[in-house]
C-alpha cells in the first residue's frame, strides 16, 4: 500500500508540474511552445516527430487536468492534514 501511495504521490506531482509551466516564459524559450511549432509542409498525423507529440501532450495536460487537478490537490491536502 505504501509504494502505491508514493506512486500516486509521484504522479500528481509529475503532472503538477507539467499543468504550470508557462508558455511564454519557459516553453517558448526551449521552443516547446505550441505557437513554435511549425509541422514541416505535408507531413501528416502519422509522421509526427517526438517534439510534436511532447507539445500535444503538453498542451493537453494543461487543458484537460487544471480543474480535475485543483480538486485532486484539494483532496491530498485535506488527507495529509486529517491523518498526516
């Protein structure tokens, strides 16, 4: 039970992190920016390049986990601090 715990602790911080880094600020400077990001002519869905398939997941984190992520962070504070 204990390594699941962390685990889940490890994921919600992992996608914690992926759901506040700045687009401006930071991802654009590493061009992982999705204003960056410029698919060379005629490549298709099929033929995406790891940094194309990073900047969708990226931009889906921040999209579909910030309201799930604000309840989920709401619930780990209320256990660590009801039973630490």
């Amino acid at each position: 039970m204990l390594l699941l715990g962390n685990l889940l602790y490890v994921s919600i911080l992992l996608v914690n992190a992926i759901a506040i880094l700045s687009e401006d600020r930071f991802l654009a400077r590493i061009n992982l920016s999705s204003a960056s990001y410029d698919p060379a002519f005629g490549a298709g869905p099929d033929s995406q390049s790891v940094k194309a398939k990073v900047i969708n997941l990226i931009a889906s984190v921040r999209t579909l986990m910030r309201i799930p992520l604000i309840a989920i962070n709401t619930l780990i504070i209320l256990y660590e601090l009801v039973l630490g």
